[in-house]
C-alpha cells in the first residue's frame, strides 16, 4: 500500500491517468484533470509548473480507484454487436486487475526508493560542511587532478578487503544503540506494580534478578564507553595520518609550485597581505589609536602560565627563548602564521630566512629574538612596547595573526623598574581594547585558580566573553594534583571564572622540559588524553582537547572576525585620508606632500652642499682669519709673561736671554694646543658662516634644528690629527729661533706691529686706571657723576705714586717696601686712610702705563734703527731688541697660519665632512632622532597622508583577494 501524501502516490497517480484505466494509449494532456496535468508538468521536467500538494494528489488517487468497473451501456440501434462489445469489456476488466498489481509492486519500488533517497539525504546532512576547506587546495591542484590517470590511481590503493577491515562492525554497532535505547526507555518508564498474588518468594527472587541486570546493564554500558572511545580514537588515529600524507602532498605540491612549472607570476597570500596591514599599523600608531579596530589574536596569561608554549605548538616550532621562573617575553611578539612548502621563520626587517627543521636555525632565531626584545628596552625599564614582527610558514600550519604579549605579573621583583606591573597592563590592555581583537587567555591548570589574575582582567575588556578563547594549560599535571578532577570539568564548563568566553579548551605542552620537539610533546598530549580519565569519564569533550583543536577554532574565529570587520575598517581610512588631503591643500596648496624621510633626504643634501663649499674657501682667506684669531688668543701671554717681563730688566742681554728660555718654554707646552684650537675654532665658525648663508638663500626653516644638531654632533666627534701636533711644534720652534730681518720692509712691518699692540694695550690700562679713579672733573660736572669713597682713595693714591714716578723716571716695576711706607703716611698726612694692597695694585696700573708710553716713544726712535741693527752697531737708544722679538711673534704666527690652513684643506676639511656623513647616517637610521630634530603640523600631516594611502591600498588590496577566495 502506498503511503497518502507520499512522492510516489503521486508518480502512480500521473501513470493511472495517463493509462486511462488500462488502456494501452494515452490520454491528450489538455482533456486531464487540472491536478493531474500539474503533476505531470512536475514529474516530465517542466520547472515551471508548482508541485500539487501531496493530500489533494492523495485524495484525487483515492477516488479514481473507486470508479465503478461495470460495462457502459450499449447505444441504442447497434444490434448483435453488444454481445461483442459485453465480452470485450470482461477481457479489459481482467486486464485492468492484472495491471493493477503491477501499479502496486511499481509503486512500493517508488516509495521505496523515495524512503532510501530521504535516509540518504538525512546522513548526508550530519556530516560536517567541508567547502569551507577548499581553500586549502588550491586551484592548480585541481587542475593536477584533471591530469591524473585514474587506472593508476585505482590500481595504487589498497583492496576493498583492507579497507573493510578499517571500517567498523556497523552490525555490532547498531546492536549496541538498540540496547542503549532499549536500557534508557526501560529505565525511564515507571515499574508495573506487583500482583497480590504473588508470593514473597518470587518477589524476592524478581528483586534479585533486576539487581543483577542492573549490574550487568552497567557493566555492559562501562563496556561500550570504552569500545566508543577505542573506535573514536581509533578514528583519530587514521585521520591524523590521512592529514599527513595530505601535508606531505601539499608540501610536494607548493615546492613544484614554487619551481614555476606553471609558470604563473608568484602572489603574496592573503595572511602575508593582512600582516603588512598590521605592521603599517604598529608604525603608523604605536599607541593603537581608535582607528585600528582590524582583528589580531592576543595571547594573553599570568607569567609561567604557557603562553609561549601554546603559540609554539600552533607555529609547530619551538622558537621563542625560554628560562625556568624569570621573564623572557619583554616586548609584544606579532607571529603571522602562514602555509609554505618549508617550515622557515623570517623577520619583517631582515632577509634571512631560519629553517625551522634544523636546532641550529632554532637555537639563533631565540637568541635574534631574545636580542630584540632586550634591545627594545630602554634603559632603566623591564618591558617595552615595541612590538617585533615574526613570519613563520610551514605545510599544514593555520593561517592567522598572533600577538604574544609579556606575561601578568603580581609582584615585582629585584631588578625591575618600579612600574613594570603597570606598564604590562597598560600593553595587554591596549590590545585588548580593540572590539574585533580575539583574546586568548591562558590559565595554568597546574595551580589554584585563586591565584589567577588575567582572568579578572579579560573579563574586563570583555565582560559578555564575545571574543575569548579560554585555553587551560598543564592539565596533565593538574589531574595529578588534583583531588576533584570535577573541577576541571568546571573551569572547562565556564562555572568556576568570573568570566565568559567563546570556547574552553584543555592542553598539554609537554612535560616542561626545554629540549622537547614538537613531535614528541604531541604525541605525549595524544597519549595523555587517551588515558585520561577526563575524557573517558565525560568531564572534557573530544573537540576541546589538544592544541590541534585549539588552533583551528581560532583559524576560524579569527577569519570570521575579519570578514565581518575589514571592509568597515576601510571605510574609515577612505573618510581619514579624505579628511587629511582636504587639510593638506587648504594649509600647503603649493607644497609637495614630503614625508620625515623624504625632508630628511633633502636636508642631507643641503648640508653636504655647504660642507662642500668649505673646499672653496681660499687660502688667504683661511691665513688672515687663523692670524688673526691666533693673535687674540696668544697676545696676553706674549705681553704678560714674555715682553713686559724681559723689557723690565733694563739690559739687553738679560732681555734676549729672559726672551728665548721663556719662548722655549711657551712653545714647548702651549702654543701648539693653542694654535689647533684656534684651528678648529675657525673650521666651525666657517662651517656655522656656511650654513647661516644657505639659511638665508629662501631654504625651508624646517630643518633649523636637523641642521644645529648635526653640526654640533660632527664637531663632537671629530678629532685634529695628534700628528699635526708634533710638526706644528717644531715648525713653530724653528720660526721662532730665527732673529734675522732681511729687508726694511719687514722691519717696518715689525714696529707698526709692535706699535699697534703696545697702543691697543696703553688703551686697555688707561681704561682700567679710569674705572678705578672714578670719573674726572669734566664728567662730574657735565654727566653728573661723583666718585665712590674707594675711587677717591684711589684717586689720591694715584696722585701720590705719580708725584713718585715724576721724580724716579727709570724707576723699577716694582715699589720697595719704604716706598709703600713713605706713600701711605703722605696720604694719612692728607687725613686718607689707605692699605698696602691698595697701593701695590694702583701701582701696577700706573706703571704700566708710564712703561707703555716709554716703549712707543722707543719703538717711534726705532723706525730708523735698522740700519744700525744690519751694520750690528751699538748704541743704546737704537738697541731695538724688543722690535726683534714682535718680528719673531709675527713671523711665527704667518708661519704657523700657513700650516694649519694647508691641514685645514688637505686634511680636516674632508674628515669634517665624513664625520657629517657619518653623522648623517646615523640620524637617518634613528626614526625616533628624526622625529625629534624634524617636526611640525606640516611634518606630521605629510607622515599621516602617506600611512593612510598605504593602509587603504593594502586594505583593499587584501579585500581584493578576499573576496576572489570566497
């Protein structure tokens, strides 16, 4: 019997009418029922006719099975033929009875089929969607595919008994379930109540007997527990190897790829495209701005707790430093993890790729790594927020983002800054912050949950848990130590934290010892869990144990994040790098958008400019200058301890010895340290005039700063020649040593030089009597100015000691102690009190001047001397050995001029300029020193329209890709 309302009800329906009651013709579609030329149209394959409802199709089936079967009546006038025509109609009714078993056996073979169809349908529902997998074959393998000999491949695999023998006792299995059914339904129905008839010994004997099928019913059920826990691994097993000859083939696959047997053009993968994204973030905001909301997976934990090791095993490799107790990560870790045909690390600023498969590539990826983070630290801190940017790719590894950051502390210890708790809050907090970040947060499972603090901080920035991975670490160990394994079952259920996430995972990362491989610690996971009774009991579900597990459900997470959220986020790049260009071309219409390096290349080539120009400089115009300074730096000296000194003594062979001891003495230990200073003096002031003039040629103000600091820096670090020193002092000595005037000329040049010294000095001592006499009589009374009582003591005292040398005009320099005595009490006489000191001091001064006027009127009789100094006649008022000595100074100091002028171009000037190179170079590799030295809104808005240009492009570049994966 056919089934009302079932598909092939209706199929028999469409054939009865179509037969017309048996008849072997068939009926014109157009003189049908409505309903049944619907079903028609369904079931012939028009897809335009609707499907008829299965009750109406049922009802209409039901009454044309109930037509009458009887003959119709014979027209009136047709004679004999109705005999004929009575028979004919029994020969169709038997017929339409024969056939009608035919219409029931075809329509339990339709509905049969229908029925095996449906169950069909059903099984193929349960099974998981795999098309979200296809990315993992690319679209060259199914081209690969298209060229394989399947003969080949049917005759590679294994024979169909083999197979069976991997399949389970579907038998077997179906028993169990039926059993299971059969115990819950009998359990759950109510026991039927005793009869009053029975006796107390059958109850006895019933009560009995259910207590022994209940043990049994236990027994039976412990047995298939465990037989499905077999099978199930059982299963896991053969996956994991039909996973790794996938890996090997997709491995194999990806390296013909990359030989180019294809020949296609190499892409970068959308995790590659998504990772710079990221990194042009860091750059661009340090500080995670609102801006950047774009998905990463942030791992997050106590310290200790197996962050580390947890990202390792989903990189497959074990590449972060670790130490027992102590802090090794110091700064975020950004890990973009991809597929490749070789398992290989790279960083994002350096070009060397480290073979994860080989320990010496290990061994100096956590060393680079571990330098990096100290080197990020700056001084006086424990952590930084410089995040370093690590590639891993291998075959079979998920494609996602991942941030490993410093682990939650409680304490700080002996040797950390102060703030190094606050400031691994404040970090984990920043990338937290971001809505579309995925947070995983690591608990160690081996110790008190009390004890957790990064949970209460995840349950923070996530209070509603709509982003958070929860991963339970050491479980091995914490089923050991535990006395209620129940409360693992708790933490893995999300009852005991105050905090609410996505998924609860449990894992082992190995037995804790640093030289495990990843393989190992995989397989003791795998072993762990299939003992474990956390697992056979039901406390932990399949799907929520091993990292394998973990990492897909955070690949999945992760994509499903970015595809809800980075179309949005480039929108809000679009409206920003609008909002800047509108800035930029209302503030800066004429200017060029340069960023801080590009105004950086600029100025650099400025400043080499005008180092250069140093080169042009001429040589009299580097000897009048270094003449010039040398005198003012050297001229006290020479006056002071040489000349003033020697002239003093009244004789000329004391004045000529007391000259040459003292000019040994000079040049010996100061007078080439002086002449180098006065050098490189010069060099700076003309490098400084050089720069001043090309600031004045309409170059932009914005590299003042950049300009003063590199100037400053290269003459820091440059150093004279200690050579130069050795021959400047000999040079110098000999100059010195000679005391022959050739010419007139040079001897007039001599005095006029000897001239100009003693009168620039007469005027120094003249000004400094004035300031301590006070104003004379013509200032009193025309400027209103009266002395100071210690001018007027002063001024007495100065007439005193000029009544003094009226009378003693070749009197010494130096006053005899009766003199001081005899001066004093002439100015008591006068009723002024006045102290020895002073009057010493006022004399020095008076001297001076009085031995100054002396040595011009000398040095006017001179003029007319070297005829006498040539002819070596003497006489002593043409004695003109102090016009001698000027002339050696003066010829010292040209020759020493020439020298250093003849360093200064040969040598110095182009080691200034590769120290302003070097310098140069230094400040280029420094951002956070170009920052500092290059700035401005103009600056900053420059360096803002170029990062959001790059960001849009690489975001839409990335959706581009995205959406051609979809």
């Amino acid at each position: 019997m056919l089934r009302v309302g079932s598909k092939a009800a209706c199929v028999a329906c469409r054939n009865l009418v179509s037969t017309n009651m048996g008849m072997r013709f068939r009926v014109p579609l157009q003189k049908l029922h409505p309903l049944s030329r619907a079903i028609h149209h369904r079931y012939s394959g028009n897809t335009n006719a609707q499907r008829p409802p299965h009750r109406t199709a049922a009802r209409y089936f039901t009454s044309l099975s109930r037509l009458p079967m009887r003959p119709p009546k014979p027209a009136p006038g047709l004679g004999g033929r109705g005999h004929q025509q009575q028979r004919n109609f029994w020969v169709a009714q038997l017929a339409a009875r024969l056939l009608k078993l035919r219409y029931i056996l075809l329509g339990s073979a339709v509905g049969g089929g229908y029925t095996a169809k449906k169950t069909y349908d059903e099984w193929k529902e349960m099974l998981p969607d795999f098309s979200e997998y296809n990315w993992v074959i690319p679209d060259f393998v199914w081209e690969l595919s298209e060229q394989i000999d399947l003969d080949k491949l049917a005759k590679a695999l294994p024979e169909s008994e083999e197979i069976a023998k991997l399949l389970p006792d579907l038998n077997k299995i179906g028993e169990n379930f039926t059993f299971l059914k059969s115990l819950l339904s009998s359990e759950t129905s109510a026991d039927p109540p005793l009869k009053a008839t029975d006796s107390p010994t059958s109850t006895t004997q019933d009560g009995s007997d259910k207590q022994y099928k209940k043990s049994s019913d236990r027994e039976r059920i412990d047995q298939l527990q465990e037989e499905l826990l077999r099978t199930q691994l059982k299963y896991q097993r053969m996956l994991e190897r039909v996973e790794k000859e996938n890996k090997e083939l997709r491995k194999v696959v990806l390296q013909k790829d990359d030989k180019g047997i294809h020949q296609r053009k190499v892409k970068k993968s959308l995790i590659d495209l998504y990772s710079e994204v990221l990194d042009i973030l860091s750059d661009y905001d340090a500080n995670y701005n609102t801006q950047d909301h774009l998905p990463r997976v942030v791992v997050v934990g106590d310290q200790s707790a197996g962050k580390t090791s947890v990202l390792e095993m989903i990189a497959q490799a074990r590449i972060f430093p670790r130490g027992s107790g102590e802090m090794m990560t110091r700064s975020p870790v950004k890990v973009t993890l991809s597929e490749g045909p070789h398992h290989v690390a790279m960083f994002k600023d350096s070009g060397r790729e480290f073979d994860l498969t080989k320990e010496d590539d290990l061994a100096a990826l956590r060393h680079e790594i571990e330098l990096r983070m100290r080197k990020s630290v700056k001084e006086g801190q424990t952590v930084s927020c410089e995040t370093i940017s690590l590639s891993v790719k291998g075959p079979g590894i998920q494609r996602m983002v991942l941030v490993d950051l410093p682990g939650v502390i409680n304490t700080v210890t002996a040797g950390m800054a102060a703030d190094t708790k606050e400031t691994i809050f404040s970090i984990s907090k920043a990338y937290m912050q971001n809505p579309n970040a995925i947070i995983l947060c690591i608990q160690d499972g081996s110790v008190d949950a009390e004890r957790s603090i990064v949970t209460d901080l995840v349950s923070q920035m996530d209070p509603q848990g709509k982003r958070t991975i929860f991963v339970l670490t050491k479980v091995d160990l914490a089923e050991k130590n535990l006395a209620s394994p129940n409360r693992i079952q708790q933490i893995v259920e999300g009852k005991l934290f105050p905090m609410k996430a996505l998924g609860y995972f449990a894992v082992v990362t190995g037995k804790g010892s640093s030289g495990e491989s990843i393989d190992s610690i995989k397989d003791y996971e795998e072993d762990f869990f299939q003992n474990s009774r956390l697992l056979r009991d039901g406390m932990l579900k399949a799907h929520q144990v091993t990292t394998k597990n973990l990492s897909l459900a955070v690949s999945d997470c992760f994509w499903k994040m970015v595809r809800e959220s980075v179309e949005q986020q480039a929108d809000v790049f679009k409206a920003s790098r609008f909002n800047l260009e509108t800035e930029w071309k209302n503030n800066y219409p004429r200017l060029r958008e340069l960023d801080r390096n590009e105004l950086f290349e600029k100025a650099k080539n400025e400043i080499l400019d005008e180092v250069i120009s140093l080169s042009q400089v001429t040589p009299q115009h580097w000897e009048a200058i270094l003449q010039k300074k040398m005198w003012e730096r050297v001229s006290t000296h020479v006056i002071e301890n040489i000349y003033l000194p020697a002239a003093q003594t009244m004789d000329s062979g004391t004045f000529n010895t007391t000259v040459d001891i003292k000019l040994k003495q000079w040049t010996d230990k100061q007078l080439p340290h002086k002449a180098l200073e006065v050098a490189w003096e010069t060099l700076q002031e003309e490098f400084a005039r050089f720069m001043a003039e090309y600031k004045g040629k309409d170059q932009d103000d914005i590299f003042d700063k950049l300009k003063e600091a590199v100037k400053d820096e290269s003459i820091k670090r440059h150093k004279w020649n200690e050579r130069a020193m050795d021959s400047l002092r000999v040079i110098q000595h000999n100059a010195l040593e000679d005391r022959s005037i050739t010419d007139k000329s040079q001897w007039d040049a001599a005095i006029q030089f000897m001239e100009e010294t003693l009168q620039s000095r007469l005027k120094d001592t003249e000004s400094v009597i004035r300031d301590m006499v006070g104003p004379g009589w013509r200032e009193r009374w025309l400027s209103w100015m009266n002395r100071t009582p210690d001018q007027h003591i002063r001024n007495e005292t100065k007439n005193e000691l000029e009544r003094l040398l009226k009378l003693h005009d070749e009197h010494t320099a130096y006053l005899a102690n009766d003199e001081v005595t005899t001066v004093r009490k002439n100015l008591e006489g006068r009723g002024v009190e006045v102290d020895p000191v002073l009057i010493k001091d006022t004399w020095h001064q008076l001297y001076r001047r009085h031995f100054l006027q002396k040595a011009l009127s000398h040095c006017n009789l001179c003029k007319r001397g070297f005829y006498y100094y040539q002819r070596h006649f003497v006489d002593s008022e043409l004695e003109c050995n102090d016009v001698v000595l000027f002339w050696r100074i003066q010829r010292m100091q040209v020759i020493t001029a020439n020298t250093l002028r003849q360093q200064l171009t040969n040598t110095e000037v182009r080691r200034l300029e590769k120290n302003v190179k070097e310098v140069l170079d230094d400040f280029g590799e420094d951002q956070e020193k170009k920052s500092h030295l290059i700035t401005g809104r103009r600056v900053q808005l420059a360096e803002d329209l170029k990062k959001v240009r790059e960001i849009q492009e690489k975001l839409e570049s990335f959706i581009e890709a995205l959406h051609k994966e979809k």
